[in-house]
C-alpha cells in the first residue's frame, strides 16, 4: 500500500472518529427511519473517502465534511420522497437511552428530543440545513461557506429559519 | 437572552440525539472496499466492452463486404460518438458533492438538463440508426435478397425483433425522461428556496 493511501486511511478514520457523531445527527434530519439513516451515515462517508484525495485545503475540514454531508442529504430527499416522518412514526430505537434515573423526567426529555426532530425534519430544505449547521455551532463564516451564500445572507435565513421552526414546534404537541 | 436560552435547550436536545450506528467504522471499510472493486470492474467491462467492439469491426471487415464494413462502421462510431457526446455533455459538472450547498444544486440541476438533452438525443440517434439501417439493407438488396428468399422465416424473426425493440426503447427513454423533467422540477424547486422565492 503506498504512503499517500495510508496517510489518506488515517485522516479518514480520524475526520470519522471526529466527525462521526455529527454526520450522524445530520443524517437524522434527512431521514428519520434507522435502517435507512444507516445507509445515508455510509454513503456520506463514502462520498468524503471519495473526496478526500482531491481536499486541497480550500476550506476547513469542518466546513469540507458538512458541505459533502448536507449535498448527500439532499440527493437522499429527492431519491426518498417524501422526506418526513410524523412524529409518531420516528422509530424507538432511534431514541438513545437516558442514563437519568427518573423515568418521568427521561419521559420528558425523549419526548422534546422527539419534537424537535420532527419539527427539523418538516422544515424546508435550506432552513432545515440553516438550523441543522446552527445547533452543531458552526459560526456564520463558517456556514456561508457550506452554503455558498454571504455572511450577511446567513443572518437574515437564520432568522428565517428560526421562527420557521419554532412556529413547527408551536404546532406540535 | 431568550433566544440563546432557547438555542442552548435546543442545542442540548440536539447533541443527544443519535450516536454513530454501531461498527461505524468498519462498516464504512467494508463499503469502501466494495466500492472499489465496483469501480475496478466496471472500467475493466468497458474496457473490455470497447475492445470487443473494435475486435467485431475488424473481424466483419475481414469479411469484406460492403453490408458488413457499413455496420462495423455504423456501430463503432455510434458507440464512441455515444460516449463522447455523453463526456462533453456533461463537463464542468464533476465533482459537486465537494462544492457549496448553492453550487452543488445548481450543478445538480445543470446534469439533470445535460441528461435531459442526452435522451432527447438518443431518440434522434435510434431514429437516424433505423434510417441508416434501412439505406444500407437497401443498397445491399441484390446480397441480402438471396438470403431472404432462401431463409424467409428467419429474417422475418429478425425483422419482427428489430420492429419490437424501437417501442420498448422509446417507452423506456420516455419514462426516464418524465423521472428526470421531475428531479429537474424538484432541483428548480429547491433553487427557489435558497432565492426566498417559495420559504414561508
């Protein structure tokens, strides 16, 4: 194996062991049924394998892998429509297990987790990305450069996007 | 202070939400090897494809006869002109996974024009190619007719085969033409949203 493979094999593995959380959130904004979450979590990191040997730097990291994360998510929606899941529909599995002792507390707490991803994953696309690269703390330089757009743009969408969701959260129980 | 309390829950509520699917990793490897024996194989099947391609024209020609030279030459040149066509067609575009969410959709929506625009070009093509092969039956009338008459049964098969194929392949072009006018729409549709234009 050459030494370019095995330099690209390391920085995969730790933009994977970085990054691997976050594209799996992001991947829960696309899809809300697991076994199909998988496979987009796959194919996202395939297409970053795929990308990495010609990264030269032009953008961050950060920025390289959500760019590539958020075009496969949206080749998904136009492949899988529709996109969203109701709520009831999001499987139980998808919940992670609360290690809080107070079963009505954890309740609770599943329960907002539940609403909130259902609210994200009936926003509109862009909005949905704008909220989405918001709650993983990205700045807004750092978001215009995955969305293509100026910083100042990124203000007034993120406004957007934010009543948008918290209207969808307002229509949920 | 309220909308940062807010963005804080919801940030809370966000990062609890899903952890990578178990044996991420490996299950990643396992697809990327996969992956690349795809690709290997299939530029080896062209490979292969092309040579077998130019090995027929070659062997027909060795026939020597104008039927023979007109179909080998017919046929390679479709299939690099296909292939060259298909290359130009959709240059500029390569690439876009790693581009901005803006010029990725627009270059989504520009390869879904080019294919559009490919099918559109293909029906000519299979339209010029029975054209073609009616002139060259044609021109060959006085080799082919003593085949006909002596063997009429099996030219009628081939006959009635070729006559069956064009439907199928213009059904088969027309409904990946309404799949792609509607990914085209779906593409104009998100475009739209990044402009404001269609985002409540």
């Amino acid at each position: 194996m050459s030494e370019t493979r095995r330099a690209l094999e390391q920085q995969f593995d730790r933009i994977l062991s970085e990054y691997g959380a976050a594209i799996s959130r992001l991947a829960f904004s696309y899809e809300a049924v697991a076994s199909v979450r998988e496979e987009l979590v796959q194919e996202i990191a395939l297409a970053i394998w795929q990308a990495l040997a010609h990264f030269r730097g032009e953008c961050s990291e950060r920025t390289f892998v959500y760019r590539i994360a958020h075009n496969r998510g949206l080749s998904h929606v136009w492949r899988r429509r529709p996109p969203h899941q109701p709520l009831e529909e999001i499987e139980e599995s998808d919940q992670p297990v609360d290690p809080r002792p107070h079963p009505e507390e954890q309740a609770a707490r599943t329960g907002q987790r539940v609403r909130l991803m259902s609210a994200i994953q009936s926003l509109p696309v862009t909005h949905r990305q704008m909220i989405v690269l918001m709650l993983e703390g990205l700045s807004h330089a750092e978001m215009a450069e995955v969305m293509g757009i100026t910083e100042n743009n990124v203000a007034v969408r993120l406004n957007r996007a934010r009543k948008t969701l918290k209207d969808a959260l307002g229509e949920r129980p | 202070m309220i909308e940062d309390r807010e963005l804080d829950t919801w940030r809370k509520q966000w990062s609890s939400v899903a952890e990578p699917p178990a044996e991420f990793q490996r299950k990643v490897q396992q697809r990327i090897k996969r992956e690349d024996r795809r690709f290997v194989l299939g530029n080896l099947l062209t490979v292969i494809a092309f040579l077998g391609i130019l090995i027929f024209a070659l062997f027909v020609r060795h026939q020597s006869n104008l039927m023979g030279t007109g179909w080998a030459t017919g046929i390679c040149v479709l299939a690099f002109v296909s292939a060259g066509y298909r290359v130009w067609g959709l240059r500029g575009t390569w690439r876009p996974q790693t581009q901005s969410t803006r010029a990725f959709v627009e270059l989504w929506h520009k390869r879904v024009a080019a294919r559009i625009r490919l099918l559109r070009i293909s029906i000519y093509v299979s339209l010029g190619w029975i054209i073609f092969c009616a002139a060259l039956t044609a021109a060959n009338w006085t080799t082919i007719g003593q085949g006909v008459k002596a063997h009429p049964k099996d030219w009628v098969e081939v006959l009635v085969a070729c006559v069956l194929m064009q439907p199928v392949i213009w059904c088969w072009a027309a409904w990946l033409r309404r799949r792609k006018l509607a990914e085209l729409n779906e593409v104009k549709k998100i475009l739209d949203e990044m402009d404001g234009k269609s985002v409540p």
